[in-house]
C-alpha cells in the first residue's frame, strides 16, 4: 500500500458511513483555526503525512508547519496550525494524531537510543517488528529519529537462520547455494557461538548476527575478526545497556522495540478563537 | 478494509518481489514443525488472526491453536504449532508474530486495568486513538482483555465536543439541532465545569464525559445527576488510579493507551525437531 | 466504497474499452452546451454527484447548477448546464443520469409521503432494502426528501428480531445478554403481540417494532406504553393510508419501498446551440 | 467488478464495524432453516446471486434452491432453503434479499411484457438505463424474463445520435468516417424524421432507431424499408400499448422502464423449525 | 485497469519500498533537463503515456512533445523534454521508457507492415495475442501505426470457431442458436474449407476467417463469394508475404506478431545541461 | 500485483461484459480434453501459471502437465492437457497462452544466451527493461532459463548513474554520501573511462557497470582491477557476440532485450476427441 492509500482508508476506517454528529448539527459554514500542541518532550515525526491527512479529507484546508520531521518539541510547542471548515477538522483530527503521535513516538524513543550511543561509530537498527501495513512509514519515523533502516522485508538482503541453515546442512553448504545463484544482494548469517561465527567468516558473507550473546562472548568475537565481517547484535538493548554494547566495536545493533513496543508522544488538537 | 485484506496486505509488505533467502537456498521440499511461545506474561488475543496469516501465505500448513484468544499464558507456555514447509513458516513467521504480539498486548494491558476495577461496576472503554487501519482488531482484543468497545468511528453514536457546542451557540442549542434529525443514535456531550454538565442533564442527553475532572469535582457530579444521566471519564487514568476514579461512581473509564501505547507481548517461534 | 470510487467505477462499467463511437468519428475538437431538463414533476437529489460524475470523466467539463438538491422541479425545468467537448458530455450522460434520474425518484417519492404526513409528528424512515452498493447515496436521496434515516447497517443500532429472540429464549434473556455487553447502541426489539410488548417495556429497551400490525393494535399499544418506550410500525403502508398510521402517535413510519421499488424521475439531456 | 466483487462489497456494505446485534448476544452455535418464500407473483431471477451471498458470508451455509431462475412463483412458494448458523443467516439475509428482489422485479416486469408481445415477432430490447454498478446483473435478469440485451456499454455497438451527427456534419458523413475505421462492430442511427431515414438507409447502416415517433410514422418507415434495414423503437412504450407498436413490423422495440422504474419482487425469509 | 492504474502499478512494480540511490544521496534540490532521443528509425506511440508516467510520479514535473503519436523517428531525434528534480526524472525514466518503447515497436511493426500493403484495400488488423493487462494500449498502438482492430475480447464481435461449431453440430445449427439470441453483434465464423464456407456464406453470416489457407483457396473463396460476405485470413503472413496474400481481394489480414513479438523501438533519455 | 490478480485482471480484460459466443451458444454442458503444443522449439516457462490461469476461470478444469518449467520442447510436443466443460476452456484459452508464450520466449531466448556462454563462468542478468505489470515473472522466466536477476527495481540495490554522479560533485563524494546511510544493499556504479574506474575502485563499491565500452577497453579495465571489484558489462550484446564479451573476465552481462524484445514461442491449443 503506498502512503496516499494508507491515509484515504485510514480516514475511511474512521468515517465510515459518514460523521453523524456534523451531519445532524448541520451548522452554518465558517471558518476555524486549531493548532496541535506537544505536551511532552520529543522528536516530531509525521508532520507532512498528518497534513496530507486533513488535506485528503478536505483539499480547502490550510495547514501551516511550524515543526518539520526530526525537530524536537517539550510541552506546549505548537506543531502545526490547521484553519477551514470546523467539520473537515474535527473529522480529519484522530486521524492525523493517531499517525503523528504514533510515529512521533517512534522517533522520540529511537532519538533517545541514538543519543545514549554518543561518542561510538554503531548504528542503531530497526527491525522487520513494525505494524502491519505501517512498516514503510515507521522505518521512515526511525529515520528520522536518527536511526538506519536494516532490511524492509524478505526480498532486500538474504538473511541466513538458523533454521536455513540447519536445513541445508550447515553454514558452509547454505552459503554456497546462495551464492551459486545470488548476483544482487548483501548476505548476513545468524551466529550463536564460536564455531558458527568462524565457519560463517570462512564463508565471506557480509555479516554475522550475534543473538543474544553476552557482553564478554562479543567482544571476544569483534577483536578475532573485526577486519574480515561486520556485526550486528541483538536482543536485550535498551537506553541503559546500550552505549556497553556498542562499546564492544559491534557496526550495528538493532531493536525490535522501537516499533513494537513505542509510547505514542502525547499531542493534542486545539482550537483557538 | 477487511481482515483477509488486511493480512494479504500484511504478508504482501514483508514479502515484496519474493523470499530471497529460500529462493536461492532452493532446500528440497521437507516438513518441520514450529512452536510459537510466550517469553511473558499476559492474555493471547489474535492466535485465530495468526493461524489464518499462516494459511494464506500457504493453505497447506497445519496449525494447531494450544491455547485461544482470552487465555492467559506465561513465559513457557505454548501458544500455537506450526506445521509444514520450512519456507513457509520462516516466510509468514514475522507477520504472524507482528499481529500476535500486538494484539496480545492490548489484550493483557486492558486485563490488568480490568482486574485493578475489581469489586466495582465501572466498565473499562476503548477509544479512537488506534493504530491506523488496525482498528477493528485492536477494539477486538480490548474485548478479549475484558474491555468493552466505545463507538468505533464518527459513524455510530453523536459526539458533541467542546467545539461543535461552540459552533453551534450552546449544549441546548446543539443538541436540539441533533434531536431535529437524529433517530438512531445516543448521544453524548464533553462537559468540563458543573454548568455545563446542569444543561446537558437538562437537554435529557444519553451520556457526559468528564474530561481531565478532579476526583472530588467527579464525585460530586455523580452524586447529583446518578439518576438521569450516564458517566463517562477520561484522562490520566491508569492501573494505580483506575480503582480510585471508579468509585465515584461512573459507569465508564475511557483510556486511550489501551491502543496508542502499548508494549507487545514477547512471544517467539521455535523450531523443533 | 466511497462516493468516488462508485462513480469512477459506474463510468468504467459504461466505457469498458472506449467508446467505439467517438473513437472513430475522430471530430475536431469543439465546445457543446447541454441542459438536464425535467420532464416530470418531482425533488431533485444527486445534483452534485451529476456533476461529479462529469467532471471525473473530464475535469475541463462546466458544470452549472439551476436546481439544488431538494429544489422541486416540474416538466420543462433545467436542472443543470453541461458545457465542454462534446464527446465528454456524450460520454459522461448516460452515467450521469442513471444516477440523478434515481435518486430524484427516491427523493421525489420521499417527499410526497413526507407532505401525506403533515400535521402529524411522524417521522419517515428508510430502510436497509436499498441498492446493493448505493445505500449510502440512497439514504442521502431520502433525507434530501424530508425522510430520516433508520440505522445504516447490521453495525450501527442493535436490532432484535423473532429470530435473536428465539434463539436467546426469550426477549427478557436477549435484552440482558446485550445489555451486558453494550455501551454504546440504542435498542430496538421487534414485537408481534401486545404480550411481547410489555416484556420489551420492562425490560427498558429504547424502541419497539411494530411489524404489520392492525391500526387498531398499534392504537391500543401506544395508548399504554407511550410514555415509556418509542413505536416504529412498518409494513403495508403507503400515500393514502400513511396518515391513518401516523395519527395512532407512533414516532415513527418505516417502508422499504422508498428505495427498492421507486419510479426514476424523468429526466434528459439536450444539446442546444 | 466482477459478480465476486460486487456480492462482497454489498455485505460490507451492511456490515460494517460488525453486526453488533449478534456480537452482544453471544449465543451459542445452533443450526437453523430458514426459507425464501414469494409474497406476490412473477419470475424468479438472482437465485444463485442469493446462494452466493449466503456462501461468501458464510462457506458453511448450505443452500438448497427450490426455484431456478426463469422459473415463476405465486405467493407462498419457497425459492431456496437456506441451513446453517442463525447469526450467519440473519448477517446475510438482508443482502440476499435485496438481491434477489430486484432481480426478480426486472425479470418478471420483463416476462410480461414479453408476454403482451404473444404473436408478434418483435424482440424486447433493454437499454443502458440500468442501475450503476449493477448493468451486468439487470441485464442478465432482463434475460431470464424473455428479453434481448442491446449493447452493454459504449464499447460493443456504434451508435449514432443526433449529436454525433450534427458535429459530423450530417448522417452521410458521419457514416462514412465511422465506416473508415471500423471493422467489428454493427452501426445504428437514430432517426427523428423520413428525409434522415431515407439517408441512414443509403448509407447502408444496419439499424435505426426511431425515436418517440407516432404509430402512424412508424408504419411507414417500415413498409418503404423493411427489406433494407432493421428497425427499432423507442419511448413511450407500456405492457398496454406493446403490441400495437409490435404490429407495425419493427424488429426490435426498446424499454429503458425495464430496469430504472422496477418494482422489486416481494419475497420474504422466514425461520422454521 | 484503466490507464491511470496501470501507470500507477507499474511504477510501484519499480520503486517498491522506495529509490535507495536517490534517498541515500539526499541531495539538494535542483533542476534538470532530460531528453528522450530516438536510437533508431520509427514510429512513435504511447508518448502521452510516458508524459503521464512522469507526472503521475511527480506534478511538478514539466514534460514536453517534441514527436507526437504516428509521427515517423529517425536516429537522434529528440521525442520529449522532462524538467524538473534529477531525482523523480531518474525515478519515472525506465517506467516511462518501457511503456513508450513496447509501444513505438508495435506502432513502428504496423506501420511497415501496413506500408507493405500500399496499393491494396485490405486492412491489417491485430488479434487478442497481446500483452496481459495491456490489451488497451497495444490495440491502441496498433490503429496509431495504421493497423485496425478487431474485436478488443470475447465480449465484443461473436466468433465461432471449430470447437464451438463442432459443440453446436455443425455451423448451420451454431448460427441458428446465436441468431436466435443475438442482436447487437456481428458474427465470425472460421473456416478450414470450401463446403464449410459454402455453408457459412449460407447462413448470412457477417465474415469468414481462413485460417492457414493456401493462397490458391483463399484466391478461389474470394472469387466465388465475395460479394455475399467478407473475408479475412490470419497465419503466416509478414511483410515480405502480405502484399501476395492482400491481391487475393481479402478485406481484412490479421496478424498476432504485431502485438506477441515485437521488438521494442530504442529509445534513451540523457540528462544535458 | 501478485500473480493471482495478475491472472485475475488479465482474464477479466478478455472476458469484459462476457463470452457473447458461447452465452448465445448455449449448448448443453459436457467435456472436453484439450492439449497445448509446442510449434517450435524452446525452453517451456509459465506451465504453472497456465494452468493457473484455467483454473481460476473454471476451478473444475483438470490440468495435467506434461512438462515443466525448464523443459525443451521441440514442434509437437504436448505441453499440458486440459479437460473439462468447452466453452471453459475457450473463454481462459488465449490468456493462458498469452503467458506461457511469451514466458517460453524469455526463457527460451535467455537459454540461447546462456548455452553461448558454455565454457566461461560469466553470468547473464536481465534488467529493469521488462513489460510493465509483469516484471516479477519476466524476470522468474529469466531464471528458468538459466539466466540470473539484476536488482528487481529501485528498491534492493543502490546504483549510482552518470547523473547521480554529477549531482553529487563527483563519484568519490556520491559513494561516501551513499556509506553514511546505508547498511544494508550493494552499491554499484556505472563507469564510462579509466579515471572514472580507478575513483570507484578507490571507493570500496562492490560493483562497477562499463555502458558500451570496447572490448580492449573491457580487457584492460578487468585486467587491472580484478582482484578489487566485479565487473558487469551491458550494451550491444547477442548470441553471436556475448562469448567474446565473456573471454575478457567479466562477472556479469546484463542484456534488456531478454525481456524487451522476446519473439513469443509459438504454441497452440487443440481439442482432440
């Protein structure tokens, strides 16, 4: 679904056979102003498709950015001014918060995590544990927030698991098939020993994924073969632990809970005379 | 949209121009049998929504459900089997366990707010503030964590908020213009001082909420009009305050982070030989 | 399907792959004028999607209103000026007027209950007997008419039938399970006897149903109850006798003919030099 | 759309967020019967559109037809049985209904006319006047009445009118550039007087369509021409005053009032033990 | 699919989850100028259509014709200028290229082939051996290089083929039950000898197909019956061969290579400064 | 698109308002066994979807298939059967064609290509040049073939052109800009000299692509940076040449006419008794 699509069904999802409570106040025309407000401190992320939302639903609506995607916001920031017909906005509004607050929230917890990595060359990465039929726009959010997209799905970057390989029996044969016929795309390896990591380095794929792991297994495994592969860890990182993980010389660490698990920012709509 | 759309959609997202890693791993056809299991504690919502991702992605896989939607689980337990090709397991894995784990959530965090009600007669609401395009599963799940579904969109019951009273002159004048063509629906209207709660009891409308009252000035509207109209609250509730707002005496809770805010439940897919 | 879709969907039925016609008379481009003229007497309704209609196929097309949605009309009356190349009008007329000619009829035939009404306080429903796919644009023809609108669909208003009854044991039962459950809906039982009925008062219900019951019973019924419940009748009823109902004190009149068996309003469309 | 198409957005269309009625209820599974039985007399027509509804809603429903289509009914026949869940039944009912009804409608308004065509070898035509979205399906029932499809869109004749015509420059012209480029499809002229008529059969076009023209007119037409061209008639036409225009040796006599301005066919579901 | 859709879905089909050059290089804003020159020498069609490839990707674009369709290309020629950012030209220019290629090679085949034809009457027409999901544009193609079409699908002209006839007993008894029912289309009957076009030209139908007739026959069938019914023929004809098969007299020659197996015309796009 | 609606939307293109031939034929129902045979010789590719294609329109067809994709065929052979009602098999007949034909053409013309390259380890890519709408399975009968992918859009790779280059200031800037944010794809660049070469070899991208060069020029460039970096070569390339293109080392040759410019292989379908 691309994102003009996604927001004419999310309105409709909303809309259904119509807001009966405009229909029924049948009101005279006129013209209103509303603002959206921060009321907590974070990353805006989403501010061009909440526009795209109220202008969906009414193209005579008016909205003005005073916060663009990746500026931060503390509590009483106004984000956006949106001015026309008082129905268009009370009908759009839901909609347009429930994708800002949503992928604000996104950016803000992602900003944090960035943030608690000051001072390391790791990237912070997300994951494939985004919400159906919003991956495109909460990878985006992690963009925003200042971290990097690992792949969108299973068709831009080969990812062998264990049970691949257990299935073509063992990480030497699974990379060869591989590699007989792909021409395109980077290969990453799930490790989870020693073992593994050095049949995988002898293989020459790009990458070896490090799951779950201790502290001490990692940077044993970095300093062996730090100039031959890449390393990406996961599982268990959070803002606390985060900057001991990336200090072990890992290139990437990646979190599923940056969109599986992320606090909307809190944003309101306010109409202002 | 549909759920079969939904999850078509869904699987579509992850799958793109096709599974690279078992396109060119190209593994001779075998069976294998996978578990999904919980790593937490909380309530399953959405092991039907997960089988059926499984069974569009490949009719042929068998699922069997150990546990159904309203069941508690904790960390251990198993919640569904999957069995068949490997290729099809590893392809619908991800989008399974992104609606499982979703709506699982919702369902465990409404169950503790619902628990934490014990011993009164107040019901806990949804609201709007839902994912995108997900709406009608989330409001499902809030119901299997012993939530109950506010309206569901703009389209089933009159919602007079401060602006459409505005607008209109007044809460007299509103819902009389309402009453004027409405045969179908409740109606409810957003009060924030005593005045106005006075003139919607005598406009005879079904429901009020108190948006962001004091327990003391909730208390006192309960007492006056308990007779004649129906309570609702909202706002900075959560499971240690629940009990306190609900013995006041009103007959709902709203609560927004239900949907917009919440931590998935940690399930996972094993392979098993 | 939301009113665009219909109508993009309506010209592509009509169009398939190109009109032949047109196509191989290959004119120079000119600039035509036509008029929508009435040749009946009746309530225009879908004036703007006529127009929507045209445009959509065209987007240079001029659309010009005379009459308004729920101006009346009579025989020779010019509803609308069509003015652009005259194979777009050509294109777009027949597509065009499906629509007005139908939902004038309805509005038309609406209106003319609605006037066998007056001086009762009786209101005139609609029904879910309507067009599969148009239900939407046809409950808008009966408001335009004067009517009011029954629920939209199974989603919007809880309605109990024989069969909900029977198959819960008894309405007293059914009314409780829904009760249960329920915060948002009115209730309207269907009743077929005055022993019915009184169950349905006790047990608080919002509204009964009254299906093809004598002017005599249905007297008797609100003369008890009416204080106390609100009186829907349907069935059998039309211009010449809608009176006689409405004067028993029902709130309201429901008939299904409004939508499924109403003349098209004759109407058509001349070019003029 | 396709027929598939068009049968599942209807029930979305009733459906909705979800039949609340038996969401609330909650009963538990049972089978049902339930009967389609006539309420007047005519031709059945959209018996297996009806079976499909029920099976698109519900694939466990069994539906046994009693009546096919083309076949007549007087009141109290039964068309088709349908057995299964209640809830599914009365989900589906409504659709099925609103299907079947109109069908049937255009069908037996259809076969009437057709009947009060007895002796004559006149065909009945239909038209483009049909309900948007729906002309597959009318014009489908108008053949199980007895009728004969004209076109079915702009696509699949070449049909001159008196636009086309002026723009052309004259019936001469017209024919001529319409015959440069066609090689598939047969051309039909409509006609408003003898100096046309006697052109449109010069130029050797395959049909012309007298429009609104006076039994006396028509006559004519038909003796001088009758061996060079086919005729067909237009407007004004009425189960009364059919056979009068039969007479007059025209071909084909067209009915836009056959799907437009159709009364739908009372048919009724009922639940029995 | 109208056209709108298949532009639309190709260039999904092309940028997927997104242009990872172009999103990675975030570069400035600018302005650039491409041009699609012709490689080789030919006739251009669908140049519309790759103009609407562009500002379906992106409004702001400008494009300009410099070669409209029908018109002849030579080596060098410039056919359109794109203005506009580097990064949407870059992101429409295959999409764009690959509709106005395919389209300028069929367009380009037809015309030599209809330019082998100079001199005769016939006509070459293209078959329903096109392309999936571009039968529109192909056919379209077809009549810009100066080729005709036959019947765009099964629904448009009746065409009786061995198997049907065989069905039917025979192509007197196929006729008779298609007269029967018919009246809107012209009638096609195949044929593979003289007693089968004895028998078809008996039948009044409206044209013969020979199908893999050597020209002998075709020359010997022409001659006996060409002034009762038209004639058309189809296999191995190519545009060393067609003008033979043209003096036969035969009104129509159709041929599926036209559309199945058309080398697209070369065409680039360079960006100058 | 995915297949399934591919197969869906192209059937519904030939089928439009339906089969008039055998709607009118109405014959009374029986089987039939049809066979696709080879007329020419070829690689078979698309039987699968063939097959898919009949079973859509009819899901009782039975298929056999007598060979699969990757099997040579030679004039008479059988390729599948199909049994079943007559007039199913007429009306999903040409579609079915219309995709194995032109999938056997890739495949067949691809495997001449490969077969030319006997001897070397040079791999042959296709490109982005495909039919619109159908890229996914042009680009699986490639692979059938025995050919290999290239990136499958914009989406799975980074390519940096001669107009990314300049906009950046350069190669050096633009690959660095592209490092800053990638972590997952392979990058690749289009050289037109030697400096061009050395700058990206310099880079550490995985792939440089030489557009149109000499073979001398191709010798010396491998020849020197062989050890570094993958070559891909594209432009000018057929089975006569693409040997001699192989010899000078290359990885890769990329050529768009496998799918741009494809003859159909020749198939048809018989009913035998």
């Amino acid at each position: 679904m691309n994102l003009e699509e996604i927001i004419r069904k999310s309105l409709e999802e909303d809309l259904g056979s119509g807001d009966i409570t405009t229909r029924y106040l049948d009101l005279e025309p006129s013209t209103a102003m509303a603002y959206m407000i921060a009321k907590d401190t974070g990353i805006i992320a989403g501010a061009d498709i909440a526009r795209q939302v109220f202008k969906t639903l009414d193209p005579e609506l008016k909205v003005t950015l005073y916060r663009k995607d990746g500026d931060p916001v503390k509590p009483g920031d106004e984000i956006m001014r949106i001015e026309g017909r008082p129905a268009s906005i009370l009908q759009a509004q839901r909609t347009a918060l429930n994708f800002l607050q949503r992928l604000s929230g996104i950016a803000s917890k992602t900003n944090r995590m960035v943030k608690a990595l000051a001072g390391s060359k790791t990237k912070l990465l997300d994951t494939r544990k985004t919400t159906p039929l919003l991956r495109s726009i909460e990878k985006y959010a992690v963009r925003v927030g200042g971290g990097y997209n690992h792949r969108h799905g299973l068709y831009d970057m080969i990812m062998l698991k264990e049970n691949h390989i257990r299935a073509a029996g063992g990480i030497s044969q699974a990379v060869a098939r591989i590699k007989e016929h792909n021409t395109t795309y980077k290969i990453e390896v799930e490790i989870t020993n020693h073992a593994e990591l050095a049949e995988a380095v002898a293989c020459k794929v790009d990458r070896v994924m490090l799951d779950n792991m201790s502290l001490k297994d990692i940077r044993l495994a970095v300093k062996t073969y730090k100039k031959q592969i890449e390393f990406e860890i996961s599982g268990g990182v959070n803002e606390e632990n985060i900057l001991s993980y990336a200090k072990t010389g890992v290139q990437y660490i990646s979190s599923g809970a940056l969109t599986h698990s992320c606090k909307s920012l809190d944003i309101s709509l306010l109409f202002k005379e």
